[in-house]
C-alpha cells in the first residue's frame, strides 16, 4: 500500500510503498477514505511531540470503511463506515471510569503517534476506537469531526463549563480549530468575542456568529474586551495560539476568578503567574477529545446544529505541501487528505 512516511524530523514525509498493516484478533484493518491534517501533525514532523520512534506513518483523524476484522471483534463488520477516536486508553483505571480516558495513566498509546496512522491506504484501529459513521455525513467531515471538533468540544464543555450567557474569547477564531469552537460556543449560549490577525479571518468569524471581531494584531486588544463587557473582562479566554503576546493579552481580557484555557501549546510561552494569583485566574489545560466527546460531536452535525468547516481537500503525496499550508497559517477551516 502507499503512505506517507516521517523518517527523519524537520525532513518531508516521504510516499513510499509500504507493507500492509497486519490486524490483532480485537483489531480492524481499515481502508483510508480521509484523514484530517492539524497543526499537531507539523509538531510531529518537527519532533516536537512525543511519539514511538522513527519511521513513523502519522496521521490521526481518521475516516474510513472496515476491511477485515478480527476474531474477537463483534461491533463492527466489513464495509461499515466509521470514524476513530485515536486514543487507546486503558478504559479501566479510576481516570477512566471517570471520563478522563485522554489522560488515562495507563494510556496504551494514540494512533498516528505511537501507531502507525492514517496518513496511508490502510491502518489497523482497535475495535474500541471505533464510532459508526452516519450515510449523511462525508468521510472528510467525519475526519474533522474526530479532533477539530471533538477537541474543541472538550475543551469549552468539559474543562470550562462554558453555558449560556457566558462571554467568551477564541483566539484565533478564524482557523481550523476556532471555527468549530465557535459555533460550539454559540450553540451553548455564550457571548462569542473572535480575536484573529487578517480581515478575511475577521470576516469569516462574523459569518459563522461572533459577536465581536478583535484584530489580534492591536498590541492590547484586551482593553477592547474590557470595553465591551463593560470593564468587567471575559468568563472564558480560549487560546488556539501558542504565541506569547496572545497570552498576555489573554490573561489580561479574563475577568477575576475567570478561565484561560490553552487549547495550544508550546514550551516556550509563558503564563504571569503574578496576574494569575492576584485575579484567582484558573489555567485550564486541555487534551484532545474522548471517545464519547467526538460521539456527542456527531450527533450536533447529524442535527444540523455544527458544521465541519473543511477549506481546501488534498491528495496523499500532497501532505507536505499541505503541512507547508498550516506552517504559514493560510487556511480558513481544515485541511482534508481525501482518499477517495
């Protein structure tokens, strides 16, 4: 089969002709129809993420229809669709059974990290990774619907108990991930403040429901946030930037006693932890999205209630120029590997 190989970090992947995945007796052999391409997949190629020793087959939004399955598997059968949710959590342990399986200590590993991914014709999913895909919905947006929302919805319904009436700042609201936390924000009722940095991306946070539009270039768009909440600051600030003056303003626009919540992330930012104290600011961190986050996802975009918000569809040898795409921050929505 063909896929896209990470050999060595900071190079291209590369598309070579690989063997195969074999399959275990709770495993299914899937047939790639899409797989969503994130900023996470650039760390990965920059060895910025933790992942099992090169090669690598990355790749972890995945969409596809079933083409073997196991002896032990009772689910699922061959030419059902379905999307993955990548984490492989032990499902058992107290962190588990309490809904926190994205942080389970007993992780087993994710697909497209520790486990060879989609970014290939074929990849192997243990049976408890799989969600049935409705007819109604395309193998792109299911892709879409495994990370950009199901993170999203994590990170404002799990971590911040986002509900309505609410002020809340996206930053960086106008690309793939803040798109989606929009629209999750606007359909739990809150008061939706979009703070990006170019007038196409201002625009499109307007057409899909902001309240207000910040230009994330002014040096203090915070003063803009306290203006309109009338001085008194922002519930929720959810950062999808990992730059530096982003969380200083961030941390300046939460109001006392309020979230800032890092949806990205990067060893080299640094959090006021003076300011943070002195206003009892609580940092929330986030991990991805749990298996039944990415299925209460589905059931929004089955309804009608949230779209996938996909830009621009690639093929397989085009990953790289598609990472190059993310690199410059020039996509309005997502990137897809469409497969078929």
């Amino acid at each position: 089969m063909k896929a896209m190989v990470l050999r060595e970090y900071m190079k291209p992947l590369a598309l070579e002709e690989v063997d195969r995945p074999a399959y275990g007796p709770g495993e299914v052999l899937l047939k790639v129809k899409a797989a969503g391409v994130c900023g996470t997949d650039l760390k990965i190629r920059d060895g910025l993420v933790p992942t099992k020793e090169l090669p690598l087959i990355p790749g972890h939004e995945v969409a596809g229809v079933v083409a073997a399955t196991g002896e032990n598997v009772r689910r699922f059968r061959e030419g059902d669709e379905v999307l993955v949710s990548f984490y492989i959590p032990c499902n058992s342990c107290p962190t588990c059974l309490s809904g926190r399986q994205t942080i389970c200590p007993q992780l087993k590993g994710r697909i497209g990290f520790e486990f060879n991914g989609g970014f290939a014709e074929y990849v192997t999913v243990p049976e408890d990774c799989l969600i049935s895909k409705p007819q109604a919905i395309s193998f792109p947006q299911a892709a879409v619907i495994s990370d950009a929302l199901g993170t999203c919805y994590h990170a404002l319904v799990r971590r911040a108990k986002v509900k309505k009436g609410d002020s809340l700042v996206i930053v960086g609201g106008g690309g793939g991930l803040g798109l989606h936390a929009l629209q999750i924000a606007k359909w739990l009722g809150a008061v939706v403040i979009g703070v990006d940095v170019s007038a196409e991306k201002l625009d499109l946070m307007k057409a899909y429901g902001a309240d207000l539009v910040i230009d994330g270039g002014a040096p203090s768009w915070s003063t803009i946030v306290a203006d309109y909440t009338q001085g008194l600051g922002a519930d929720h600030v959810v950062n999808f930037v990992a730059h530096q003056q982003s969380i200083d303003e961030g941390i300046k626009a939460v109001h006392n006693g309020g979230h800032l919540v890092l949806v990205a992330y990067s060893k080299e930012v640094k959090f006021n932890a003076l300011w943070g104290h002195l206003h009892e600011i609580d940092l929330l961190s986030t991990r991805a999205a749990t298996k039944a986050d990415i299925e209460e996802c589905l059931k929004l975009v089955t309804a009608n209630q949230i779209e996938p918000v996909i830009d621009q569809r690639i093929k397989l040898g085009d990953l790289n120029h598609g990472l190059q795409l993310i690199k410059e921050g020039k996509l309005k929505g997502r990137l897809v590997m469409d497969m078929e």
